[in-house]
C-alpha cells in the first residue's frame, strides 16, 4: 500500500477503494499518516459509505472510499465523482436532482443522510420512484437495478408513499 501510495503521490489525483475503515486489515489510513498526509476528514454521516476519507498526499487531493461494493458506488458518485469533473475544468460538477414522488414507504433506523438506490419511472405528470429492494451495502443487485439516488435527509425517519423526496439520476440522460 505504502508503495503505492508513494507513486500515486505524482499524480492529480488519487482514489482508493477499502482499507480505511477499522479492521485489523485496513492499514491506508496509517501508510498515509506515515507519509505525511494532511487528512481533512475520515467518516460522514450518511449511509451507504460512512466510512470515508479525504486529504491531501503532497499536496494531491486523495478520496479513499470504503470497500462494500454499494458503499464505493455511492461515494463515488456524491464524491469522486464532481472531484475529477472539478479537476478536469467543469463547473457542473453534480448530476441534477430532480424530485419523485414515492410509490410505497420507506423507514430510516438510522439517523444519518441515506441514499437510497431507486428506480425512477417517467410519465406524463410526474415522475415516481420505488426502491430496488433491500438497500444493505453488501447487496449490490440493488445499485445494479437503479437508476438513481433517493436523497433521505438525517431527520427523517419514515417516508409514506405519495411523498415527494429529492433523487439524484446515476446517469446523464
């Protein structure tokens, strides 16, 4: 990892995936503390990808995302993401969220901002969502299946069908 890290330490940017939770086996965040790494923050709170890290290696701009499959994704998408558009010179940096109308409830156990994977459908009057299934971050049927995330403010803890909630479409069509 460290040797890595050490030639990556010439690039723009620098992306890594797993190994900065608190596992016996996540060592990134001590190789880049070793190298002098200025690190801004380590965890959020939102779910899919708490655990979330980003700082500066000689002064390159460093995104490490967690390892569950679903929790990359995520954070890919609302970080990674708008980074490397930033460094490539856009000003559009986000993909543009949209509201949907929710087709059946939802309930939130934990009080963090969730972003849920969803299918959103289009009709002539609204546009709606539903989710893909069971949203754990080890299933990742569920981030295959969707087309966009439900953005679940911290303070809400259930969502009846009929209500409108914020989605941000995984891609630009």
């Amino acid at each position: 990892v460290r040797e890595h890290l050490v030639r990556a330490s010439t690039f723009d940017f620098i992306s890594t995936s797993a190994g900065i939770s608190v596992g016996e086996h996540d060592y990134v965040r001590d190789v880049l503390t070793g190298l002098g790494a200025e690190m801004k923050f380590w965890r959020v709170r939102m779910r899919p990808g708490a655990p979330i890290g980003f700082g500066l290696l000689a002064g390159v701009p460093w995104i490490g995302l967690p390892g569950n499959p679903v929790s990359t994704m995520v954070t890919f998408e609302l970080f990674c993401r708008p980074a490397i558009r930033k460094l490539l010179g856009h000003t559009a940096l986000f993909r543009r969220p949209f509201d949907v109308t929710m087709e059946g409830p939802v309930t939130i156990n934990a009080p963090l901002m969730h972003f849920l994977r969803a299918v959103v459908t289009t009709s002539a009057t609204q546009r709606s969502a539903r989710l893909t299934g069971p949203q754990s971050s080890g299933i990742l049927t569920s981030m295959s299946m969707a087309n966009a995330l439900l953005v679940i403010p911290a303070d809400r803890q259930r969502i009846e069908a009929g209500e409108t909630v914020r989605a941000l479409p995984l891609s630009d069509d």
